[in-house]
C-alpha cells in the first residue's frame, strides 16, 4: 500500500483527508499546534499545552465511528458567561488525555483508537509554540497566529518563539512515503508553520518522494488577497529551500458568479485563479479537474472524494509494474 503524508490543519485539511480515508492508502498526517484562537487559544493558555484544535478536526475527518459519537464529540458548549462556552468536546477531551497519558502524541493515539482510524495523526511537536512573525521595518514583531494572519502583508519572515523539537515519528513518516502532500489551507498560519521548522525541512530535502501541493480555491483575506495558484507555489518553493513542489492539483471549473459575488461581498475573499504559464515556469506538473463543491450554507469547498480521487490516481500511475 502507497504511503503518503499530509501537511496542514484547518477545514481544508479536513476535508482532503475525509476523502483520502476512502482509498486503500496509508496516510500519515501532520498538524502545527501553533493555533492560539477560540477556544484551543484559551486551553493552550490554561493549561500549557500544545494547541489541540486542528488535531481534534483531523481526527473527526478521518474517523470510521458511528455518527452518535462523531457528533458527541463536535458539540460546541454554547452558554455565556459558562466556563465551557464556545468549547468543542473534543478540545476538552484532548486536554484530559495530555494529562492523563503525558503528551498529545499519545493522547492523539489513543483518540485514533476510539474512533478507529485508518493510519496515523501526529503533532508537529509537543511543545506549546506561537508563531512570531517578523515585520518589514526590521524591529516589529507580531507574535501568535491571529495577530501574524491579520498582518501578513507587514511580515518578511516567519519563526517560532523558540526552537522546536520534531518528533522521530514525523521525519520517520517523511522518509517512509511515496507522496508528500500540503493541503488546502491558510497558506501562513496553517502549511508555513510546518517549513520553518528545520527538522521539517531538512528531512523533505533528503526524501524521494515527490512534493504535491492541493491548491487552495478561495483567497485568505489578509494573508493572500490576490494570490493565484502560482503565488502560493512560490512561497511553498521559498520555504522548502532547495527543494520545489513537484504537482499542483488545481480547480479548472467555472464556479458560479452569484456564489463568487456572495463571497467576495460577505467575507472579501476570490476566487485563486489556476495560472498554469506561470505554474509551468516553476517546474510543477498541473493535475487539474471540477474539484470545487458548494456545501448547505453555500460556501465553497473543495469536493473531498473528487480531489482525493485524483491523488490515488496519481500514486497508482507512479506505481511501478
């Protein structure tokens, strides 16, 4: 069986890997725990613990359990003034089990377990961390994830406030796999968060596998207004440091313009054009397809079993006879 591992975190993440656990692959992801909003934001405060939000959102996106369970475990406290409002039992759960088994690793493990998950979810580390990011005028410093995402366009270079250390089980799953793959997400926030960790990059550098990029179909605001597909490809190149992506898997469908509209006037954000010249010039394959679905409350997202369709695909081609 093919092996693959996924960088990311948030919706996008999700998303992909939800229809990734439908194929026979074996996946291995990857989270940053360098979140600091909502309620992961107060938990990684209280009890100095490394953020646990996207590893929760990972684990519900890949679980093979009944619906009871996977909806128990996404409820959302909603009750002012209550300790526990806007927090996600799953967040909750996943800070008992930091105490009770001694890190998120194994609380992670034992998680996959309950929800009988196909393959492996690891954090990037086990430290709390913030992202810090470093301004254009040389003395400015914007430090956790909220504050870098909203001042993106003021930021050189991005770093952790201390050097972190990677687990042996991420760099082993790096060396192991057949297909190394960034998902669809914040493109600073989410995906850099893993490349300015050197052990990261240092083991990318010396791998086979080839790098894949799932470009994202709509633009962060005030990370990347503007941005098309080959904007986002640059960046990804100028943190890997010596390596490039080799694939881009990009949307080629005409989304509709009332949808387009509504987004762009709701939350400012557009479409990311798929650029292909300028993706060529960088030396990235093109795999593109209709990959773009619109969900229940007309947002759009990418369609998981298509995008991940077009993954196997590609793994199966490469497959030697």
């Amino acid at each position: 069986m093919k092996k693959v591992v996924v960088f990311g975190g948030g919706t996008g993440l999700s998303c992909l890997l939800s229809g990734l656990k439908l194929f026979p692959v074996e996946v291995t992801t990857v989270i940053a725990v360098s979140d600091n909003g909502s309620s992961t934001g107060v938990l990684k405060q209280e009890f100095d613990i490394p953020a646990v939000g996207d590893v929760g959102k990972v684990l519900l996106a890949m679980a093979n359990a009944d619906d009871d369970l996977v909806n128990l475990l996404s409820y959302r406290f909603h009750r002012e003034g209550s300790s526990l409002d806007n927090h996600p039992v799953r967040n909750i759960l996943l800070t008992a089990l930091i105490d009770l088994k001694g890190n998120l690793t194994e609380a992670t493990r034992y998680m996959s377990r309950l929800l009988n998950i196909n393959g492996e979810v690891l954090p990037l580390s086990e430290e709390k961390v913030e992202l810090v990011g470093r301004g254009d005028k040389g003395d400015e410093e914007f430090f956790g994830e909220e504050s870098v995402s909203r001042n993106v366009r003021h930021i050189t270079s991005l770093s952790y406030d201390h050097d972190i250390h990677v687990g042996n089980a991420v760099k082993r799953s790096i060396r192991q796999s057949d297909l190394i793959i960034f998902s669809p997400g914040s493109l600073y926030t989410s995906i850099l968060p893993h490349l300015i960790a050197d052990d990261i990059v240092e083991t990318i550098r010396a791998a086979r596998a080839p790098i894949m990029y799932v470009s994202n179909l709509v633009t962060q605001p005030g990370e990347t207004d503007q941005y098309n597909v080959s904007d986002h490809l640059a960046v990804l190149n100028r943190y890997l440091k010596g390596r490039r992506v080799d694939i881009v898997i990009g949307n080629n469908a005409r989304i509709d313009q009332r949808i387009v509209s509504r987004y762009l006037e709701s939350e400012n954000k557009t479409l990311v054009e798929l650029d292909r010249d300028r993706i060529r010039e960088q030396g990235a394959r093109i795999i593109e397809d209709d990959i773009f679905s619109v969900d229940g409350e007309g947002r759009i997202r990418h369609n998981a079993l298509k995008t991940a369709f077009l993954i196997f695909s590609y793994l199966m081609e490469t497959t030697s006879c």
